[in-house]
C-alpha cells in the first residue's frame, strides 16, 4: 500500500471474495453453532486461509499491508452476508496497539505467525468485574520481579480466550494511588496464553444471549517474562487507547453490515408476504419503518468511513470513532426491530435468522461502550461541557 485510503472500487475484489466465503456458511451453520453455543471454528479458519485476517498486518509480516478501511470493509461484509465476525474481529482491532507499540522483536517473533493463521491473537484482557469501562480503576496488577512480572486478579467479558493464543493483557504495574495520574501506571502485555494455562491463568466460561465465547479469567501468581512488556512501563493506557478507536470503528462497521442484512430481509418479505390481498411491502406502515432504517444505516456508514480515514492519516479519531459507534449500533438495533416487526411472528422463528441476528446486534448497544458514555464523550471533549463522571 502506498498510503492512501483505497476507494470502494480497489475494494471490490477482496469483498467478492468474502461474499463467496460466506456463502458457504449459511444460516443453518450459524443456527447449529449458537444452539450448541460452539466456536465457528470452520468460518475462522476459511478466513484465515483466504488471507482476510492478516489484512492490517505489513506484508513484511506476511500480511496484506491494508488499512482500517479495508478491514472495515471486510467485517461490514461478513455481517451484511448473514455470518458473524465476532469470532475474528480482535485481531484486528488489536492490531493497532501491537503494531504501533511493539517492539520489532514482537512483531518479528508474532505476526508472521498470526498472519498464517498458525496461531490467533482474538482476546483482549481489559474489563474487570469492578472497573467495568472505568479502565483506569483495574486493580488486575503486573509486579516485576527480575526478568519477569507476576500477575494477579481477576478480567471479566473476554471473548475468545479459550480459541486463541495470544492476549493483549492490560494490568497496573504502579498502584493508582501512587501514580502521578489515573491513566499512569498501567502497562500493556503480549500474553502467550497457551504457557498460561494452568500455571497461574485460569480461563472460566460464561453463558450469555449470544454465542461469543465469552469468560472470565483469574490470575494467581502468573509468572511471565519481561519481554511480554508492549513499549514503556506504565504508558499503557495511552497505548490502547489506539486499540479502542479501532475498535469502535470496526465495531460500527459490524453494525453497518448487520443494519443492511436486516433491511434486506424485511425489504424481500415486505414484497412477497400477501395479505388482505396485496403485498404487505405497499402500506406506508410498513414502507416508512423500512425507508427509515436504510436511511440512518447510510448515514452511520459515512461516520464510519470519516472515523477510519482519520484513524488511518494518523489524525485524532476519538470524537468521529465514538459517534461512529453510537449512531451504526442504534442503526442497527433499529433496524433488527424493524425487520421482526415485519416479519410479525415469522420473525421470531428460529429459521428465519432474524432472532439471531437481532440478540447479536443488541450487545452494541453495551459494547465495547455504551451509549450514554460515548455522549458524556462527546459532551465533554466536543461540546466544552463540565464532566459528568
């Protein structure tokens, strides 16, 4: 890549290609895989071999050397063809923080692994059962001890942890009330997981509404070695602030794809479903709700693509990133009412996908933040507003 953000044409070829992909893994699949609440393992490792994965990572690395656009553009698709990425999207989304902040030993030791496929790094250990999104008030702590950190406490709301590898692990390694700053004294880990394990990690599954893998894990006495340090002791929380943009952004595009999927569906049954004698899709009762949703979905996605033009020039994005994720997960959620709400009892039914759907897009209005943070985000940083919080 030459550094310029690609156009929807330079796109098209890469999602051709996930729309295929994802042809191969319809309904049915998702259906089995959330009843029986199993990793997609066969979609993942699809993705893998098709190099969708390794999109943010250099080709130096083995990657594709693409930038956030094109990692939007691949999970908007995924989610617009009916599958799920939230079984892959950390990866990208924590990419940042790896590549901007790692040192090249990481990077050389890691990515071209990751990029093959050959190990995952899909969790993000940032969320305490106490903290919640107050991230500066993780009491999860790393104490060097020579050549090595000990890691004790407890993370709450971590997908993926038992199907991957790697861990981006957020701990204090300064007591808060000893650091200059809150955001002081937080450091970030590149944790190899599969050494953690039963040696001071243990990774505990939580059952939710939707199939994320989700879990808890507990720390006793993990020792790990220094060298899993990202960048500087104690600047940690600035590091992922990096990751959470990209995530936001990624996330949006996630709803993106989740609000065209719905309006798609309820647009189809709209024009065949017949009653009193005439397609349900020709009363403006019906029409309005559909015109409405397409409407604020397009309007999301043009946030969304400012948000990650920013991100990608190097140029502050939290302001664009944040609304960007508020307005595609009301977007979407408005959307997935509207699409059962056309469907009527049908909509409910398990085989129609819509159910699925409609759980799975209502957790962004929670994560990975929730709405009413990202407009005390917005008071305070755009608007000049004293801080509520």
């Amino acid at each position: 890549m030459d550094g310029t953000i690609p156009s929807a044409a330079d796109l098209e070829p890469i999602l051709e290609t996930v729309r295929k992909l994802c042809a191969g893994f319809p309904g049915e699949y998702w259906r089995e895989r959330d009843r029986e609440r199993t990793y997609p393992t066969a979609f993942v490792q699809a993705l893998t071999e098709a190099g969708l994965l390794g999109v943010l990572i250099p080709e130096t690395y083995g990657g594709s050397g693409l930038g956030l656009t094109a990692a939007c553009a691949i999970l908007e698709e995924i989610h617009a063809s009916g599958c799920n990425a939230a079984a892959v999207h950390a990866q990208m989304y924590t990419m940042g923080t790896v590549l901007r902040h790692g040192s090249e030993a990481q990077k050389s030791q890691w990515l071209p692994k990751i990029a093959s496929g050959e190990i995952r790094l899909q969790a993000f250990g940032v969320t305490e059962p106490t903290a919640g999104t107050d991230t500066t008030s993780i009491s999860t702590t790393a104490i060097r001890q020579g050549d090595k950190y000990v890691v004790n406490g407890q993370k709450v709301w971590i997908s993926r942890a038992e199907h991957s590898d790697l861990m981006v692990l957020l701990a204090r390694t300064t007591p808060k009330d000893e650091a200059a700053k809150k955001t002081d004294g937080i450091s970030v880990f590149l944790l190899d997981m599969r050494e953690a394990v039963g040696k001071g990690l243990t990774i505990k599954p939580i059952r939710t509404m939707f199939n994320h893998a989700t879990t808890e894990l507990f720390f006793d006495n993990l020792e790990i070695p220094a060298s899993c340090l990202i960048g500087e002791e104690g600047k940690g929380f600035r590091y992922i602030l990096d990751g959470m943009n990209a995530e936001r952004i990624l996330i949006a595009s996630e709803c993106i794809g989740d609000g065209r999927w719905f309006v798609g569906k309820a647009t189809a049954y709209a024009k065949e479903r017949v009653v009193f004698g005439r397609p349900i899709g020709q009363n403006q009762g019906i029409q309005f709700p559909i015109a409405r949703a397409y409407a604020e979905v397009r309007a999301a996605k043009l946030m969304t693509r400012e948000a990650a033009a920013r991100y990608e020039r190097g140029e502050p994005a939290g302001e664009e990133a944040n609304m960007a994720k508020m307005l595609a997960s009301e977007a979407s959620w408005h959307a997935a009412d509207m699409c059962i709400q056309t469907h009527g009892g049908f909509g409910f039914a398990e085989e129609y996908d819509i159910e699925r759907k409609f759980r799975e897009t209502r957790l962004y209005q929670v994560a990975p933040i929730s709405t009413n943070l990202i407009l005390a985000y917005v008071a305070e940083h755009v608007l000049g507003l004293p801080r509520s919080y």
